[in-house]
C-alpha cells in the first residue's frame, strides 16, 4: 500500500450540506479527510480537503462524492483555492 495525499476543493449543493459526507469518508473509506479550509452557507458549501490514504482509497472515496453530487476539483499545487 503507498500512502497518498490528494488535495481537492469540494463544493456541496444545498441539499447535501447538512449530510455528514465527511464524516463518511472516514468511515467508509480508508482514508483520513482534513479539512484544511471551508465557508459554509445556507445555499453552499466549500470545503479545502486533503485526502490521505492508499490512492485507490482516494479515488473511490471522491467517486462517492462525486456520485453525491458534490462537485470536487484537485487543487494543483500548495496554495490553498479562495473559500
């Protein structure tokens, strides 16, 4: 197993913010979701996360995002996307 870390920038419609996607990741998953950054409104949710884990653990876990209907965009490099 090669330990991974993958930064992504998430973006939850209204309907799924109050949803414990996250929570769900690490219990799902094996991964361990950070939360490196957010803002949360009524209307919508950002979330900076960085997925740490074995990469086919990643990639299944933002599926399940994805498949959510959370948007989830990487983030290149170490600078952390405006919330």
């Amino acid at each position: 197993m090669t330990v991974a870390n993958r930064k992504v920038y998430c973006t939850f419609p209204k309907e799924l913010i109050k949803e414990p996607l996250l929570y769900n990741l690490g219990k799902n998953f094996n991964v361990i979701p950070n939360i490196r950054g957010a803002s949360i409104t009524d209307e919508v949710g950002l979330v900076y996360l960085e997925l740490e884990g074995d990469e086919a653990e990643i990639e299944k876990a933002v599926q399940y995002l994805r498949e959510r209907k959370v948007r989830v965009d990487d983030v290149v490099g170490d600078a952390a996307p405006p919330l």
